[in-house]
C-alpha cells in the first residue's frame, strides 16, 4: 500500500495459537519499501503466543521518514512442538491527520534550540530572545504555513530554520531591530521536504 512518511495506521486483526505449540509465535509483520519500491526491513506489529482462544489485538504505527510504500505478510515461528496458527480479520486503517489554520498558536519566549510542531496550528508565532535554530515535525503533504518570527525589546536575534529549501537558495537577510518582526510562508509537497520563502522581513509590530 501507497503512504506518506509521518501517516499514523491502526492494524487491527485477531489470532490464536495451537495448544500444541509450545514457545512458538505468530506475528503480522509490516515491510518497508523507499520511495524505488526497495525493501528496507520488516517490523513486527501484531504478536501471538500463548492465545489459544481467538483474540483481538491493534496497534498504532507512524510511517517513518523513509518509507512511502508497506507490505503485510504473517509469520509463524514454531517452538518444541509443531501445531497451527491463526489469523483472521486483518485490517489496516489510515488516521486522518488535520491542522489548524486558524489563529496563531504562540510558541512563546524561545531562547535555545527547539522543534516547532505543525500539529500545532498551521500558523505560528516564536518570540526571539536569543539566536536559535528551529527545527519542524508532522510536516503533511500539500501543507502551507506561516511563520512569524518576532524580535524580543532587545534584537539582533538571527534564527536558523533547520532542514528548509529556501528561495533563491539560500536564508534571508534577516532585519533584527528590536519589536520588529519577519513573516516567513512555507510550503511541503511531500510531506518531508519544506520549501520556505519570505514574506516580509521588516513589520514594524511584535503583536
């Protein structure tokens, strides 16, 4: 199945074990491919092992950053004695993902290195009372948002936007007078890779 790297899944499905299976275990594993459809590893979900009665059994699971397709199989691992394994009901539902775009969300007063998290709001506000790198999570795909980045009474504060392609190639010329602030608009088209251009680097307001 096609995903996006930060999706969130439900797997849901119901197993039991042979009571003539001793130490053995059945799993429902999910398989990473990247973007070429190359297999990257497996990764266990869903476990049985001493379940002789039919139970039901869910996890959650983020798509990692480098995974944008997954596989489903089910393995059984036989211990001391042969037996059966079962599995049925299997099922894996997508959670939707939503962000806010209405009023700012205000990160505060920020003075060492942080991470802005989008699931926040889809426009946001940091107060700069030092230099600082940020850094960003839960990027969705086809997102825009909007960054305002507000010197505190003193200035001179230059902020760093860790893992963003800007325009033009390379981090504005930011104007730092005291109480003046830069709008900054961002765009993900992959859910991963954040393209940034400026707004307007001079507003003579730190609202």
């Amino acid at each position: 199945m096609r995903v996006q790297p930060g999706e969130r899944l439900l797997i849901m499905g119901a197993g039991k074990m042979s009571s003539a299976v001793l130490g053995g275990q059945l799993n429902v594993v999910l398989r990473r491919y990247d973007h070429t459809k190359t297999a990257i590893i497996g990764q266990g979900v869903l476990q049985w092992t001493t379940e002789t009665a039919w139970t039901e059994k869910t996890a959650l699971y983020s798509v990692p950053s480098d995974t944008y397709y997954l596989g489903l199989r089910v393995q059984t691992l036989f211990g001391t004695t042969a037996g059966n394994a079962y599995v049925d009901e299997l099922h894996v539902f997508r959670i939707a993902q939503r962000q806010t775009s209405g009023d700012d969300f205000d990160n505060g007063n920020k003075a060492a290195n942080f991470t802005l998290d989008w699931n926040s709001g889809q426009n946001q506000r940091v107060r700069l009372t030092a230099s600082i790198t940020i850094s960003f999570s839960n990027l969705l795909k086809g997102a825009v948002y909007v960054l305002r980045l507000v010197q505190d009474g003193t200035g001179g504060r230059t902020p760093t936007l860790s893992g963003v392609t800007w325009s033009g190639g390379a981090a504005p010329a930011w104007v730092t007078t005291a109480n003046h602030q830069a709008l900054i608009t961002l765009y993900s088209p992959d859910g991963a890779a954040l393209f940034a251009s400026p707004f307007g680097l001079d507003f003579n307001s730190s609202v």
